[in-house]
C-alpha cells in the first residue's frame, strides 16, 4: 500500500500563520516609544505587551498540547481564530486597555499555533518529507520576527496603520488555514489517550524528558541575546540604530540555517552532531563578544550564533515527532515549555549582569558549554525508536 500523498498547501498556510503569530507578539518591540507615547504608558507597560507571550506560554504549552493531540483541527483552526481575534481587538479602541486585550488573546493562540509544528509535519506529509515540514514550520517563525520589525519601521510614526495592517494578515491567515483544515488529513488519525494520558506517554519517555532538558539552555541563550545584546554591546560603542541591525542579521541568518541545517541533519544522521556543533559555535561566539565587543565581531558572533543556534528547533521538534508518536503535540508542547522557561530564566539572570558584558557573555558561553554533556546521553538509535506504539 503506498503512503498517502503530502499536502504542502497545509505547510504553506500553517507557515503563514505561524509567521503572523510572531508579527502579532513584537508588535510594540520596534516601535515602543511610539507606542507610549500613543497609549499614554511607560516603556514598562509597553513591554508587557510582549512579556505575557512567553508567561503565558508556560502555563498553556501542555494543555494545548493536550487539545491538539486529541482534537488536531479543531485546536489549530481555534489558534488560527484567536490569533486574528486579538489583531481585531487591538483595533477597537485606542487605548493600553485594547492593547493589552489583544496581546492576551494572541498569546492564548500562539502555543495552539506553535505546537502544531510537528502535528502538521505529521497528519499532512509523507514520512520523508516531515523534516522539511518541521523546517519550514520553525524557520516561518523567526521569519515572522523579520517582518514584525520591519512593519514597525515602515509604520514607526503610525501606529494605528500599522495594526490595521497587522490585522488584516493575521485575519488573511487565519482565512487560508480554516479553508485547508476543511478537507481532513491523511497521515495519522488515531487520537492520542484522553485527558492527562498523553502527557503521562510523553513525560514517561527519558528521551523526551532529557530532550526538554537540551532545549532550556539554547533557547534561553537566544531569547537573552534578542533582549539584552543592545545594552551589553553599548559599552563597546555599538549605536542602538546598529545593534538592531545586528539582531536582525542573527535572525535571518537562522531562517537561513533553518532553511538548510535540519533537513541535512536529518538525511544524514547528523542531528547531534550538529546540536553539538551549534553549542560550540555559541560558546566561541560569546567568548568572542565577551573579550572583543564591537560592531564587526558583535555582527559576525550574533550571524553566526543565528545560523548555528535556531536551526536546532527544528532538529528537536524533529526528534520529538519521530519519537513522541501520537503524543507529538504534547511532547512538542513540553519542548515550548522547556525552552520558555529557559529564556525567563537565563534572560532574568543575564538581566542583573547588564552592566557587566564580559561577565553577561561569559556566563551565557559557560551554560552553553555545560548544556554539552547532555548530548552524550543520546544515540542514533533511540532517535528512531518510538517511545510507545500508536496502538499502544
């Protein structure tokens, strides 16, 4: 019997909504004196409007994992409607109140979003194909990163217009995601065990748990950077204007990396050694920033960090779907969870070292440098190895 078909219009539209619901979270990031000033708030009420994603995440990334294991369309046809639900809230008034509204309701869609990575890879491509899906899911993400910073350079003098704009994407999105969810999957129907049962499969897996483990580092170290490299390069003379250059550069060299880096890895059998090779490639661009800041080593280190360091998302979410079974969206929620929880922890550490980038860099090479011996406790082999059978 052949395998069904892969349906690459799903990846596509899921791809857009993915990009959309990360457009949606750093909204207010470029623009925030604009937007205090629009608002009538302070830079700290400004930040929230971003700071409940990652908060929010961590108290929902298992029961959406929950929701899309046991109702797949449902839970991302209702991430898709809620994503463009809190773009039109935004709309309705012009006050911090609708703002903060908005940005709570996208928050409450971005895990049903996110976590569906590996569930789209899953229900809607054929088994060689599912390392690309996971890929361009991933890479959509931080793509969407770009485009949000630069709407709000484009819109920097016109917040109104630029969540109109925004809206209208997100409700474009959500649009093409509901019409491609109408015709049902064809890879992997069986629902995952009801209530807590799938959460109990994928935690009950040491392999998925010490793949939560490898995540919490990397992600933290590229949330820290995202936020702090503007104020921990400062010192070294590096304008502001510049710094965000920077940290766009890093980006685009991950979708890059996404765009290549996972599916090798995957091909080839390469996913640890590249997961090894990304932690090494952190430590000696840290250390690099740590004792020579500057503009030139601050856009090669944070490029090169980019390339090496975002592409091992996707080989994780690889992994997990691979392993996990029909407990992928749980498993993969675990993932979200883990790396949020890194990014929270490390970036409220580095927070306190802001005045101090050697020491600030040192300790983000030296995390990375013990997150190390965490890959000896894998092999190639459990990599392919489900942790229970889909009929289990």
């Amino acid at each position: 019997m052949h395998e069904p078909r892969s349906r690459w219009s799903m990846v596509a539209v899921f791809a857009l909504l993915g990009a959309v619901t990360q457009v949606l979270w750093v909204t207010y990031a470029p623009v925030a004196d604009a937007a205090g000033r629009y608002y009538a708030v302070g830079d700290g009420a400004v930040g929230w409007l971003a700071n409940v994603f990652p908060l929010l995440y961590v108290v929902l990334a298992i029961p959406a994992g929950i929701v899309l294991d046991r109702w797949f369309r449902g839970g991302l046809a209702a991430g898709a409607l809620l994503a463009a639900a809190g773009a039109v809230v935004r709309l309705l008034g012009d006050t911090y109140v609708f703002a903060l509204a908005g940005q709570l309701v996208v928050a409450v869609a971005q895990p049903l979003v996110l976590n569906a990575i590996t569930g789209v890879a899953g229900r809607y491509l054929a088994r060689r194909h599912r390392p690309t899906g996971i890929a361009v899911g991933s890479a959509s993400t931080f793509a969407g990163l770009i485009v949000g910073f630069g709407l709000g350079t484009v819109f920097a003098d016109d917040i109104a217009a630029l969540l109109v704009v925004q809206a209208a994407l997100a409700v474009a999105a959500a649009a093409a995601v509901l019409a491609v969810l109408r015709t049902p999957a064809e890879h992997r129907t069986e629902a995952a065990p009801a209530g807590f049962g799938a959460l109990r499969i994928a935690w009950g897996d040491p392999y998925i748990r010490r793949l939560c483990a490898l995540v919490f580092v990397p992600f933290g170290v590229f949330v820290t950077l995202s936020t702090f490299a503007q104020p921990l390069l400062e010192p070294a003379g590096v304008p502001e204007e510049t710094a965000g250059l920077i940290l766009i550069a890093n980006v685009v060299a991950g979708v890059a990396g996404c765009a290549v880096l996972p599916v090798l890895a995957s091909r080839r059998g390469w996913e640890l050694a590249l997961l090894t090779t990304s932690l090494l490639v952190t430590i000696g661009a840290c250390v690099v920033l740590a004792l020579a800041p500057g503009v030139v080593t601050g856009f090669v280190a944070l490029a090169l960090i980019g390339f090496a360091l975002l592409p091992a998302l996707p080989i994780v979410l690889e992994l997990t779907e691979r392993r996990a079974g029909r407990s992928e969206g749980t498993a993969a929620g675990l993932m979200w969870l883990a790396g949020n929880l890194g990014g929270l922890v490390v970036a409220a550490v580095v927070g306190m070292l802001v005045g101090e980038p050697l020491l600030a860099f040192l300790l983000l090479a030296v995390l990375s440098l013990l997150t190390l011996p965490l890959l000896r406790s894998f092999s190639r082999v459990s990599t392919s190895v489900p942790a229970r059978s889909p009929t289990s």
